[in-house]
C-alpha cells in the first residue's frame, strides 16, 4: 500500500500558522490584517512575481484558515498571464471594466465574457482564465474570494492538483445565463436560489425576497455558483434603518456594492468594534462575533456576503436556541440605539425604525417587493 508523502511544515512552522499563511506569507506582497478594509479600491498593491500583477492578500479577523480575499490589480489597457486555480474562484469586480476569457485545456469551448463595476462571475477549478482591462486610463481592481486555506491543509500539495475536466461545465453551464431556483430557507419557508456564474451587476439587481428574519425591511438575494460549493447573499435594506445583530460562523466576506452607513462587530460581552462603510468597504464577523448592520446614507444600502463553505456557517440552532444568535430590538443595549440617533444626526436626519419596534418582539416591517 502507497503511503502519502509527508510534506508537511516541521513542527515550529506549522505553530506560526496554516499552509495557507505561510504561502502568503512566500508570495511577497501586501498582507493587510484587521477587521476591516474601508477601500478595497485603495488598498496597497504590491508585485507578484508569480503571478506577474499587483495584488495583496486581506486575512481579516475570522478569515484565517477559512476564506482567501486578494485584490488583484490590472493596468490600464493590460492583460494578465493566464493562470489555473485548483479551487473555484468567485471574483468581484470593485472598479474598471474588462473582460475575462475561460478555457479548459484540451476542449476547444472558450468563453470570453465583458464585466463592469459590481459584477460578479466564478471561475471554476482546473479552468484556465485571462483577466484584460479594457479601458485606456483606468486601473481594474479585482475581489477575489475562495476556500484554498481549507484545501491547502487537508491536500498539502494541492498546488500542483489538476481537476479533472468538468463535462456538465464545459456543455451547458458554463457562464449561462443564471436561473432562479426555489429552495427549503434555514429560518423556514422557502427562498429563491439564483444558480449560475455570471451577474452583471450586484447593484442594479432588484429581484428580491423579503429578509423578515433580520428586522428592517429589508430584502435578500441568494446565489449558488453552478457546479460548485461555493455560495452568497446580497441584502439591501432602507435608508435611515438597522438590522438585527445576529452571529455565525467565520470566513464570510462582506463587500460592499452600494450605500453608506457602518456596521458593529463585538464578542459577547466584550468591546464593541465600529466598520464604517461605502463602496468598495470590506469586512468579515469573526467567528460567533455579533454584527449589526446600519444605514446612515440616503438610499437603500447593499451588502453582499461571500459565504464560507457550509460546515463553517457556525449557527447553534441545531442544538441549542436559534435565539441565541440573534437580538431582537427590545433586548438590544441601548446605546445601539443611541449610537444611530447621534450618527444620523450629523447629516441632519433621524432613525425611521419605528418605536414600536422596540416594544413589540413580533412587530411587522413593511417589504419592498419579493414575498413575506
Ligand atoms: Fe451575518
């Protein structure tokens, strides 16, 4: 019987992190830390000589050893080295427009498809892909979100895998174009599914279905990547407005595609941390970490969360009280509250989350569209 090869780090490396650390730590650019990024369009850049583009790595609190976030950056009117992931690859494009072209080695099929600001597109494994900016005087900026921290612990050579080729793929899935598809909802009832590898524009989608769950009014929109475990959400909810805190597990990745506002992120019991946000903001909840969403902006705020893979979506339901992962508003600290009226107070404008939303647990937002 064939042994694997043990090429695992020595003892005193494997303490200063995961596989994945230590190949970030190789590539020699940029690793910014945190628990929040406010541009990802900003960010610092550096050369990747592997890759032969800038980029830097974002392993914010809670992505560690979860979730991979890199900015890639293309110069105006360039084209970057074609190259092949072993993992599925979700990218967001957060500025610039331009064009990627996918192939599979050995398959005459070659898809090429033009992207713009907010759009949102898979690559899958084993597929080569080019990345071209398209315009003349502006830099693209590229999100790009996968599970090679779990992959590169569990295969350790996995650099050097190869998927095998993906004929459902290759014939029909391949960047058509996405499907709805009703699925059972964890919080009960069921829920549009939007399955595919191509979205145009996460901020100009408006096929929603209400969020009840969550407070606010606000609405949500979920997406499976065709033939992959890989998955999201995008939620939009009102002007003047704030979500529920709520907590699960690590390696979420939340862009944000449109609005103004910030968010708050703190440990039971512990110090409370404040994200401002805009366009282009990024931000992870540590693990079992609540959040609180809030809109500060004049128009319905947009926040679209890559998930991690699903044993890490870390809620207690199944084995305690789903209650324990959320505050409605009648529990919440009342500086929550408070910290809102002073924030929307510096532009001039007041809370719309209706008093009797504080006193009655079972109160009823009015939804804009989708289903109740
Ligand atoms: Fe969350």
């Amino acid at each position: 019987m064939t042994q694997p090869t043990a090429t695992a780090a020595p003892r005193e490396e494997r303490r200063k992190g995961f596989p994945h650390d230590r190949y970030m730590e190789s590539a020699g650019i940029p690793i910014h830390r945190g628990y929040y990024i406010e541009d990802l369009r900003t960010v610092e850049v550096g050369w990747w000589q592997a890759r032969e583009c800038h980029a830097a790595f974002i392993q914010l609190n809670g992505l560690e050893g979860v979730s991979e976030v890199r900015v890639t950056e293309i110069p105006p009117g360039a084209t970057l080295p074609p190259h092949r992931l072993p993992v599925d690859e979700a990218v967001y494009v957060l500025q610039g427009r331009g064009l990627t072209t996918v192939w599979q080695e050995g398959s005459s099929l070659k898809k090429s498809f033009e992207w713009q600001p907010r759009s949102m597109f898979m690559v899958p494994r084993g597929f080569s892909h080019q990345f071209s900016n398209t315009t003349g005087d502006r830099p693209v900026r590229l999100m790009h979100f996968n599970y090679l921290p779990i992959v590169m612990s569990a295969v350790l050579d996995i650099q050097q895998y190869t998927p095998p080729r993906n004929e459902a793929l290759l014939t029909t899935e391949l960047y058509a174009e996405a499907k709805a598809v009703v699925d059972e909802y964890a919080f009960g009832g069921q829920r549009h599914y939007w399955y595919g590898n191509f979205f145009p524009d996460m901020a100009a989608w408006d096929k929603l279905d209400a969020q009840p769950e969550r407070g606010a009014g606000g609405n949500v929109v979920f997406v499976q990547f065709a033939g992959s475990e890989m998955s999201c959400h995008m939620s939009t909810f009102p002007s003047r407005t704030y979500k529920k805190a709520h907590r699960h597990g690590p390696g979420r990745a939340i862009v944000i595609p449109g609005g103004t506002g910030y968010s708050i992120l703190w440990e039971e019991g512990k110090e409370k941390v404040v994200v401002p946000w805009h366009e282009g903001s990024l931000f992870t909840p540590p693990n079992k970490w609540f959040h609180q969403h809030f809109n500060v902006g004049a128009i319905p705020a947009r926040y679209l969360a890559m998930h991690p893979l699903p044993q890490f979506s870390g809620h207690a339901e199944k084995v305690e009280d789903r209650a324990r992962d959320q505050i409605e508003y009648p529990d919440e600290d009342p500086w929550i509250r408070e910290k809102f009226a002073v924030e929307l107070a510096k532009t001039g404008i007041t809370s719309l989350v209706p008093d009797q939303a504080y006193r009655d647990r079972d109160y009823q937002w009015a939804y804009m569209g989708g289903k109740g």
